[in-house]
C-alpha cells in the first residue's frame, strides 16, 4: 500500500521529542487562516477533531488528520511532513524549538493511486 503521508527523518527527530515532552501526538493539515497550510502539532487531548476531519494515515505513531472538503483538493497527492528552521506563526507544539514542520507534496503516480492506504473518518 502506498502511503497518503511520509516524514523526513529530520521532522522524525523532533516528534520524538515532542512524544517524549507531551505524550500521543496528532497532526492536522492546516487548511490556511492564520496558520497559512502548515501541518500541525498538538497532545491528542488537546485538538477536537471534527466530524469532517478525515485521517490521511499515521507518521511515527501519530495521526495525520484533515478536513474532507480541503482533501478533496489534495487527494491525488503524497504529502511529506519535513522541517524547516523559524518559529513561523502556528499554535503547533515544535515552535518553541525554533523550528516548524511544513508540507510538501508531490503527485501521485496512476499506479500508485490504485494501491493507497483507505482513509479513516472520525466516527470510525
């Protein structure tokens, strides 16, 4: 099966950490506003999902969450969670590390569209 959502070993390092500081983790695609479209970090316990949130897959133990109308217009692409340096503006958990995850995305190949991970939705 062809994974929805990739790491850097770099973005590895630090939700490590985070696990190690905070707990289970979750991420969430951030669909803009003032977070711009950077992924997310946060304690599980601490972010409500909603009932159009959709799980895209796991990186490093931790779900990779998003809202269904903007995976709509992401669903023919492979996003790989990295990091970059700065605090950027975010209410994510690795800011006060003076870095930041960010997404980058590639298109997915027609083969590997017909073997990708299934979704999960939030009352599943």
């Amino acid at each position: 099966m062809v994974k929805r959502v990739t790491v850097s070993d770099e973005a590895k390092v630090v939700i490590a950490q985070l696990k190690a500081d905070f707990g289970e983790l979750l991420f969430h695609q951030s669909g803009g506003c003032c977070d711009g479209s950077q992924p997310m970090c946060f304690p599980i316990n601490e972010f409500k999902l909603g009932a159009n949130d959709v799980c895209l897959g796991e990186i490093e133990g931790c779900k990779f969450w998003m809202n269904q109308d903007q995976f709509e217009l992401w669903k023919f692409t492979q996003l790989h969670i990295h990091l970059t340096k700065g605090r950027g503006a975010s209410f994510s958990i690795e800011i006060p590390l003076g870095v930041r995850f960010i997404t980058q995305s590639r298109l997915f190949t027609a083969t590997e569209l017909q073997n990708l991970e299934p979704l999960i939705y939030v009352d599943e």
